[in-house]
C-alpha cells in the first residue's frame, strides 16, 4: 500500500470517527438549543473540531512535503480526489439549505446553524477527500 493512500485511509477512519463523535457530544450535551447557551459546550467542539483539522493536517501535509514517498502517480490522483472533495462539500451544503429552508420557513433560520452548516462541511471536505484518494488508487489497481 502507497503512503498516501494508507494515510488516506487512516483519514477515512478518523474523519468518519470525527464525525460519530462530534455527533454524539452534540446530542448528549442537548443539541442546538443548550449549543447557544452552554459555553462549556461551545469549548468542547470547538476543541473537536479545531483538534480535527490538526490531526488530518498532520496525516497529509507531512506526507506531501516527503517527494520521496509522493510520486507522479500520487499527485496524479490528489489533484482528482479534488473532484469527489467538492462534489460531497456542494451535495452537503445542498442539503444544508434544503433541510433548513424547510424546516424553519416561517420562522428564520437560527445564527446558530451557520456555525454548525460550517462545522460539518470541514468534515465532509476532509472525510471526501481521503475517499476520493482511496478511489483513485481503487480505480488505478482496477484497470491496471
């Protein structure tokens, strides 16, 4: 296995565990409404999801900065993970938008969404990019 694709799917496992956890914490600390309140919670994911990006910064950047271990094939499929990357931020946002104009049509959309809409699509750009370099290296195995 190349060192970028077993980083690439270290950052899988991690984002997909980064984003279980962010998950779980918000909705045992109460959801939105104790989100807007609690401080406390505020400090804990914002340590989540800042410590998130660290970690995954470390995965990759410190693997892109090594040429010995990143050939021509490695940037081959880095710059066309960049396509599923953005394909899952937009489908992401979309739902964002749709999910919340519906919801609260009436009544406005909380403030306190923007930050989470923010949150999760750090999330969903990181998990789909190790995604889009696993498929890369599938696609590139499968056709030889």
């Amino acid at each position: 296995m190349a060192p970028l694709q077993r980083r690439a799917l270290y950052g899988l496992v991690f984002g997909i565990v980064w984003a279980a956890a962010m998950a779980v914490v918000f909705v045992l600390k109460g959801g939105v409404s104790t989100f807007t309140e609690d401080q406390g919670f505020r400090l804990i994911i914002d340590g989540l999801w800042i410590g998130g990006l660290v970690v995954y910064l470390v995965l990759f950047v410190t693997i892109t900065r090594q040429p010995a271990k990143f050939d021509e094939r490695d940037k081959s499929i880095m710059d066309r993970s960049a396509k599923v990357q953005w394909c899952a931020v937009i489908l992401s946002l979309v739902g964002w938008v749709i999910g919340l104009t519906e919801s609260y049509w009436d009544q406005g959309i909380p403030p306190i969404f923007m930050y989470i809409v923010f949150m999760s699509t750090l999330i969903v750009s990181t998990v789909a990019q190790s995604a889009g370099i696993l498929i890369g290296y599938w696609r590139m195995n499968r056709n030889g």
